[in-house]
C-alpha cells in the first residue's frame, strides 16, 4: 500500500535537493558588495519616516478590502461568460441577481464616503 507514495517521496527528495543546490550556488557565486545605501530601509520611493508600528487610517484598509472584494468579484465574469450558453436562463439570472447584488453594495460604499480620500 505504501508502494504507491514512492514516486511522491522520491519527487519531495529531488525538489528539495535541487532547491537547496540552487539556494546554495545562489550565495556562493553571487557578489556581495553592502552598502549604506543598499542597506538602507525603502518605501515607496521616499525614506522610512517614523515606527512600522505607527497607525494607518481606517480608509486605506477600507479601500484596499473594497478593491480586493471587487477585484474577486469580477474574476466570476470570466467563466461565466465561457459558459453562458450552456447555463441557459437560470445561469442568466444568477449572475445578474449577483452582479445587482455588487451594484447595491458599491452604490452603498459611495454614499457613505468610503471611496472619497480626503
């Protein structure tokens, strides 16, 4: 019974091994030259200004949920737009009782202010 994960061992122990060969001739042959500049902490194109644990305002994490969630969404598009022959009437309506769903929530997200950045 054990006989048929062999082959899964085996692929695991190569994976590996050449994994850590390619790590190991990544740090041997590569230059090393640090320097204050390369050492230095960069963020988004300007200087670290103050603690990585200082507060964001509560927009931006709304705006990065919001894009994530429509962003998703929309990835349900491209199947159902493959398949909208085959889905019939019912795969129809599905999609448009789902897309007036996103429609309520974005028209909702606009009236209350949360895609307006001060």
């Amino acid at each position: 019974m054990l006989d048929n994960y062999i082959p899964i061992l085996i692929f695991i122990i190569v994976s590996l091994l050449i994994g850590g060969v390619l790590l190991g001739l990544g740090f041997s042959l590569a230059p090393h030259r640090p320097s204050p500049e390369k050492n230095s902490p960069y963020e988004c194109g300007f200087e670290a200004f103050e603690d990585a644990r200082m507060k964001f305002d509560v927009r931006y994490y709304l705006v990065a949920i919001l894009f994530i969630i429509f962003d998703l969404e929309t990835a349900f598009f491209f199947p159902w737009a493959i398949v909208l022959d085959n889905i019939g009437l019912y795969g129809f309506l599905s999609m448009v009782i789902f897309l007036g769903i996103l429609v309520v929530g974005f028209i909702y997200e606009w009236k209350k202010g949360a895609l307006e950045w001060e």
